[in-house]
C-alpha cells in the first residue's frame, strides 16, 4: 500500500483524486487530508477515507473539525495553520503527496514534502512560479521527485524523452508547445468584457475548475502562469515555449523536435487522467475517463493567440524573462486583483493594469531565498490593495 497526502482535498483537484485513489483502494492509502475552511466537506472526507491526519489552514475551523470527529473518529489527529499543512505534507506515511492548494499558500507545505524526498504530484502551479529556482534545487538536493498534474505540463511530460533532464538542445527537443482553450472569452467582443461577472468568467468551455484557476483562464494569465512552471520543470528557457491555442482542449501539449517530429498528448479534458498518470508512472492504471471519441471531435483548430486581447500573457512573458522577484510579484498581485474582480471590487479589464502598476512598483528583492520572495509577496499584496483601493 502506497500512503497519499492530499493538500488541497477539498477542491477541484483534490476531488478528482479522491475519486482515483478509492477506484485504487487495494494499492493507496489516503494518510492526510488538509482544507481552508471547508469544515463540512473535510469531514465527510475524513469519515469515507479515514486518514491519520487532517489539517485545516484556518484555526477555528480545526477546532470544529476536531469537535465533530471526537465521537464518530476520535483516531483522526486534527491540526491546524500552516504547521498543521506542513505536518501532512511531511506525514512519514505519506510516499505521494499531492499538492492541490490554490496559489502562493501552496508553497511552504509543497516544500515540506519535497524536503522529505516524496512524491510530489504538483498541482500547484504559484509554488513554480513564485519560488521556481530554489524549488527546483530543493527537489535535488533532496532526491524528490516531481510528477505534474497541470494537464499541460503532464502532456509534456509524457511527450517529452526519459532523459529530458539533460537537457533540452542534448535531447533533440527544439520548443515546448502549450495550448491553451483561450477561455470563456476568446471571440467575445472586447466591448463586453469591461462588464462580464464573475459566474460567466468562472463557465470555462471544456474544464471544470476552481474559482481563482477559472479567472486566470478567462484573463489568460493561468497560460502565463503555466509558461513560467514549464521553465522549472523541463528547464526550457521562455523562447523555447510557445503557446498555442487550440479552443477544443482536447491535445493537452506538445513537443517539437529538431527532426520535425511533433509529439502529442491527446485526451478528454478530466483531470483524472493527469492525476491517475502521476498515480501509477511509469506504470498506468485506470482513471475514469472516458476514451476519446475522435470521430465525435472530427476536427481540430489552432490559432495564436491575441495579446491585446489577453495582456495578461505578455506580463508573464515578461516576468519570466525579467527574473528575480518579477514572477513572485506577478503572482501575488494576480491573486489580490483575482479576488477582488471575485468579490465585485474591480472590473474584469481592470486585472491586467493592476498586475502592471504592481510589477512597475516592486522590483526589488531577494528571489534566493525563501524569506526574500515571500516578502516581495506581501510588498506586491500591499501594493496592489493600494492600487484598487485608490481607484485605478
Ligand atoms: P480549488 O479552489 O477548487 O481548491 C483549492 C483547495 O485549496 C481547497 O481544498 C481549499 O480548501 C484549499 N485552500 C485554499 N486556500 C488555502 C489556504 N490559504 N491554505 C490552505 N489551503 C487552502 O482549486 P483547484 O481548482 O482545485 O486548484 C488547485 C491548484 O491546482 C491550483 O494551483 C490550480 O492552479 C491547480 N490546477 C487546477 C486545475 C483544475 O482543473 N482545477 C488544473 C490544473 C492546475
Ligand atoms: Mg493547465
């Protein structure tokens, strides 16, 4: 039996790897669960998968959560806080750990897990993008091992050779390609999308997600967000990573070799597939999907995509190229300005200039160490509160 941690198991990814892991109960262990806040759903996960150790991020939620196993499972410890999460990350019966918490909140307990030498099943994409370089060299020096999940990376993954970590021009690999759905507002005219909502920026055509993942979608910036994690993961400086837009998601990312070859990754949009895949590499076991039906998909369309559209993507291009604390920032400020379009606070359109403002305002830090890019983080949070709070 292989012991999982899941972080994040109450989300979009954590809920789809549940749904792995109990199709496989006879190879995996559920061995810790984590959430924010949501009281209710961990603990009917805690019942059905009886871990050792649930954690919730909020304080007075754990002590709920405590309460109500008491009587019905008292053998469940439950902490609490960023220790609580770092705990399950590092759970000694835990080999895999999926890391499934949204954004930069990921990043500390990812790092607990790497730090044991497990497997990480990265979900998280922020973690890449605001640590990307010490994350990398963490995995290392510790002997981890990073599997993605993120369906593009994982296509890449599975397109990419088995000694890929010599390096790209060594293996014959001339560009990554990623594509992208270009969201719910690929065609919608761009007098519109000063007013849409938050409900039509969260209706993503093929992928059903999170909140904050679904914004970066609409915004595109989880595109920009995903260029900045392939140059961790595969070691691909940013003009080796193109990213092209292919409206059905149904081939989830490419490589291009020197030869001309193009290797693709085809399969119905369901994380389970990704998730299953890191599961059992190198091996493969079911996941639930279904097969793909190319002659119900007949055709597939590609086109660039449109910066003026998404000027999202070009500040990630951008920040990737500039290095240092310039991903760390762009991220933090994505997150405040996500959550205030989520709440109302700001208009759609108005994303891309707060990111901007933010980037133009903090650029300096020390992106070496963990301290030093966290407290860029809070600068860019800071900043970007200010910039909407001003009224931009
Ligand atoms: P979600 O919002 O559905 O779930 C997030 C999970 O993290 C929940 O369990 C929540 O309780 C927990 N969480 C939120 N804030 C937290 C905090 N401050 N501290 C601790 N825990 C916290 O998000 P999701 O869609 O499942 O996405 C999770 C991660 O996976 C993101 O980084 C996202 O970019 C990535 N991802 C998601 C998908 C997808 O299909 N949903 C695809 C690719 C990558
Ligand atoms: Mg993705």
């Amino acid at each position: 039996m292989i012991g999982v941690a899941v972080l994040g198991s109450t989300g979009s990814i954590g809920l789809s790897t549940l749904d792995v892991l109990a199709r496989h109960a006879d190879r995996y262990r559920v061995v810790a669960l984590t959430a924010n806040t949501g009281v209710d759903k961990l603990y009917q996960q805690c019942l059905a998968f009886r871990p050792r150790l649930a954690a919730m991020a909020d304080t007075d939620s754990a002590e709920q959560l405590a309460q109500r196993l008491r009587d019905s499972a008292p053998e469940i410890e439950v902490l609490a806080g960023e220790p609580g999460l770092k705990a399950a990350a590092a759970h000694a019966d835990a080999a895999y750990v999926m890391a499934a918490i949204v954004g930069a909140a990921g990043l500390a307990p990812t790092l607990a897990a790497v730090r044991q030498g497990k497997r990480i099943l990265l979900a998280n994409k922020e973690a890449l993008v605001v640590a990307g370089s010490l994350f990398m060299q963490e995995v290392q020096a510790h002997g981890a091992e990073v599997l993605p999940i993120d369906s593009e990376h994982n296509a890449v993954f599975q397109c990419m050779p088995g000694n890929f970590r010599e390096g790209l021009e060594a293996v014959g690999v001339e560009r990554v390609l990623l594509t992208a759905s270009g969201g719910p507002f690929r065609t919608r005219r761009l007098e519109e999308l000063a007013g849409v909502t938050p409900e039509q920026a969260c209706a993503h055509p093929n992928w059903d997600m999170g909140r904050k993942i679904s914004v970066d979608s609409a915004t595109m910036m989880n595109k920009g967000l995903e260029v900045i994690e392939a140059r961790w993961l595969f070691d691909a400086s940013p003009a080796r990573i193109q990213v092209v837009v292919h409206p059905q998601s149904v081939i989830h990312s490419m490589v291009q070799y020197t030869d001309g070859s193009v290797l693709a990754q085809l399969g119905n949009p369901d994380m389970r597939t990704p998730i299953a895949h890191a599961l059992a590499w190198p091996g493969r076991h079911s996941s639930g999907v279904a097969a793909l039906d190319l002659f119900e998909i007949a055709r597939l369309d590609f086109e660039a995509p449109d910066l003026q559209r998404f000027p999202c993507l070009r500040l990630a291009f951008e920040a990737v190229s500039a290095g240092g604390v310039a991903p760390a920032v762009l991220n933090a400020a994505n997150e405040v300005a996500v959550e205030r379009f989520l709440d109302n606070r700001i208009p759609f359109t108005a994303i891309p200039g707060v990111i901007e403002q933010v980037l133009a305002q903090v650029t300096e830090g020390d992106a070496t160490t963990l301290d030093g890019l966290m407290a860029a983080d809070r600068q860019a949070r800071l900043v970007a509160e200010q910039q909407i709070d001003s009224g931009i």
